[in-house]
C-alpha cells in the first residue's frame, strides 16, 4: 500500500484524491491546505490540516499547487529527504526545493470542479532524480492509468506547450464559434455535434488527413466570403492568420 | 414514402445514401454522377447513371456537388419546376437555376470517407421559398435526424463561417500539437485524451466558462517561456494572436 500526502485542494488534488481513494493500492492518509475554506470539499473521513508541522509521514508528498507557489512552498517543508513530487506541466523538477528528493506525477488532461474524469486513459508523465522513486511513481501512476510514461522536464514542457494548443486554444476556437452565432441569435448548441465529430476523428485519422474546409482547399471566393462576414469583427485577423498558416501547411 | 435522387457521389452523398437507406420512409432512386468511378461505391442495388437525361421522376433532388459547381450544374438540369436542393452551408439558395423550386439541405458536420456518421444529432439546416417544399424538407430532415431547424442563407452563412473556427481551425491546432510533440518524438497520442475531453467539456460548460490556461490566467511567466520554446516555430505569431484574444476576451 501507497501511503501519500496531498499538498494542496484544488481542481487537481481534488481529482487526484477520487482518483488514489477509487484504487486499493494506494491511500491519502492526510489532506494539507493553507485555507480551511478548500478542505470543506473534502470528505470527512479524510484527515486535513492547515498546519505544515501537521503533515504526517508518507512514501510520498504530491504538491498540487499553482505553478508559482511550488517553488517557495517546497522550502517550506519541515522534513527532507522524502520524496516530493508536483504535478505541474510547465514547471521544471529542479524548482523543488534540495532538500527533499525531487520527483513529477503530471497527469495531462483538462481538470473542472464540476467535471469528472475517468483517469484510466490519462497519460500521466512521471520523473524522478532516483531510480528508486521512479519505481515508485510508476506504481502508483499504475494503479489510477493505464499509461504511465517517463518524461524529462525538456520534453513536459513541450508537451505542455501542445497542450495550449489543443485545449486552450481549440477551446477558444469554440469561444469564437459561440460569440459568431449568439450575433444573429443562433444557438451554440447547433455546434456542438460538430466539435464532437472533430475531436474524434483524430482517433483514426492523423490531423493532416483530418483536415477539411476552404483555407486547406485554398478555396479563395468562400475566405473572401467569410473576410466579409468578419469585417467588423475582433476575430477577423486571427481568420486570415489561421486560414495562412493551413494554406502553408498543406501545399508544402 | 419521399423519393429522391442524389446528384453526386462524394462524402456528403455518401453518407446521406448510407442514412437515407436506413430510413423505411425515404428511397434514393438514383444517384447521378458525372464521372463512373466515383458512382463505384455505392452498391449495385441502386440505379446509378452519367447521363443528365436519364435522371428519374422524383420527389426532390439533392445536388451534393462542390460549391463552385452548383450553380452552373443546376442550370444544365433537364427538368423545371421540381424542388431542387442543394447540401452547401456556403453557398445562397439563389445559387440554384430558376427554372426548379429552390431548397437547401445542409448537413452541419464533417464527413469523411471512412469515418461512419451518426445522423440523429445532427443539425439538419432547410431552407425552401416555397411552404409546401418546407413541409417536404422538414418531413424529409426528420426521417435521418431529431434536429431539424429552418435556417435562412444568411444565418447559414455565419453557421458555415462558426463551423470553420470549431472544426477546421480547431483540427489544425491538433496539427500543431501533432508538430511540436514530433520534433521531441513524443507521441501524438499523449494528446488525445485531453483533446476529446476538451471537447465534452462544451456539453455542460459554455466556452467561457471552459476556458483554462496561462492566457486566461494572463500568467506571464509561462507565457514568456511558450515563446521561448517557439522561438525557431512557425506558429509563434499564432501563439502571441491567441494569448492577446483570449486575454482581451477574458479581461472585458
């Protein structure tokens, strides 16, 4: 049995616990928050503390903060030479402070408070400085994913970065669908098979084959069409820049 | 029982056969296209021809043709005074000859060759000039889908241009993750996970609400070091356009 510590109660340490309390090889034997007010989501079963002097012993601490507090919170432990870990796409390992031992257990998807998430597909990205700790990042990474990779802090940052494309900025792309259709009183709801469909078509095809539409077609009357639906919208740049970059992609 | 005749042989009468077929109250009689090859997909079991003069008695036609060819491909038709449809979200109804009843048809999603649709959920989007060719197109949206909606051509048009932002543009950021993941040889498939989850998330959240990561957070740091890591990329500019977009989105 795995015992860990969670440090932290947001979005990823609240998913991470349902995760660990849902498999019976690990346990979260306690819950750490500077504010009480996060650790009301909390069952009660679960023991939760304000206190760094409170936290108890385990095979492992997962720091589940935002990116800039990680660092200063490390240094703020009052034990070392345990295994640390966060769980941060764009933060590096060394950010954790000497004194313990560093490790990753970055979990790449998407997490809502309100959504819940079925981990088992979930790559999750692991990393250590000990081959010891890797052992142990892979068990435990095993018992919540099927896919439990080793990545280097190089190559979780490019990752990272990918992901603001196809999340935050495919997200955005649905912002715009949504704000293009609420002009003339059309329901976003129209889209929504559509994103869908998109989303899984990469299943089986690579994006390159995916891609459909006027700018792959260089399909110049419609994107003319279009420009003019967007003249006196926000949005009309980031068109002409997208459908450019398609049309670059697609005749080289 | 509505009979119709296909006027074309690509994905979208491809589909609209195979959904047609699976209709008891719905036949194709026919399919029409100008070449033979591409009339080799669809079975023996129906009558297929080349020759405009050997279209059929029925009641509607589909013209699921390119855009560019519809207008001149429905000047060249035989008969007048039948309803004529076509299947374009981009193209007007006054695109179709004068000499047969007007209709659009418009199937808002993304077809592809070897990708099986669901037509249920799909937004079917009429357009007719005449009350009884509405009536027709409504009875005939409903045997294949439970979304039928009266959509004018201008609403189409903006409904087309949405659909370009949430399919085709949000398709080519998985191209770009696809990218940058293959110049540290990672994976594609470390994204996919987030990238369907990303797209359920519209089913319950709205775009706004969803959207997540360092532009909204306006987190500099990250920000800073994205670009860094994009310094030598062709979609630098893209990253900066989006970042500044969302950030103006989400500061108003």
């Amino acid at each position: 049995m795995i015992t860990t510590v969670l440090l932290g109660a947001g979005n990823v340490a609240t998913h991470l616990y349902k995760a660990f309390e849902a498999s019976s090889q690990v346990t979260v034997i306690q819950v750490y928050n500077r504010s009480e007010k996060a650790l009301e989501s909390f069952p009660s079963s679960i023991e939760k503390t304000t206190s760094l002097t409170h936290i108890k012993e385990a095979d492992l601490y997962i720091i589940a903060l935002v990116d800039d507090a990680i660092s200063s919170f490390s240094e703020s432990l009052p034990f070392s030479n345990k295994l640390v870990v966060h769980t941060s796409g764009s933060v590096a390992m060394e950010a954790i402070s000497d004194k313990n031992r560093k490790g990753i257990f970055y979990p790449l998807q998407t997490f809502s408070k309100n959504s819940d998430v079925d981990f088992s597909e979930i790559p999750i990205c692991i990393e250590a400085e000990k081959i010891e700790d890797m052992v142990l990042l892979t068990k435990l990474g095993r018992t919540i994913s099927t896919k439990v990779q080793e990545i280097s802090s190089k190559e979780r940052a490019q990752l990272h970065l990918s992901a603001v494309f196809v999340n935050n900025f495919s997200n955005f792309m649905y912002q715009i669908g949504s704000d293009l259709l609420s002009k003339k009183s059309l329901s976003f709801d129209l889209l929504k098979p559509l994103i869908k469909e998109t989303a899984n078509k990469i299943e089986t095809l690579t994006p390159s084959e995916a891609q459909t539409g006027p700018a792959k077609r260089n399909d110049v009357k419609t994107i003319e069409n279009h420009l003019h639906l967007l003249k006196d919208s926000p949005y009309k740049g980031l068109y002409e820049e997208l459908t450019k970059a398609i049309r670059d992609k697609h005749t080289n």
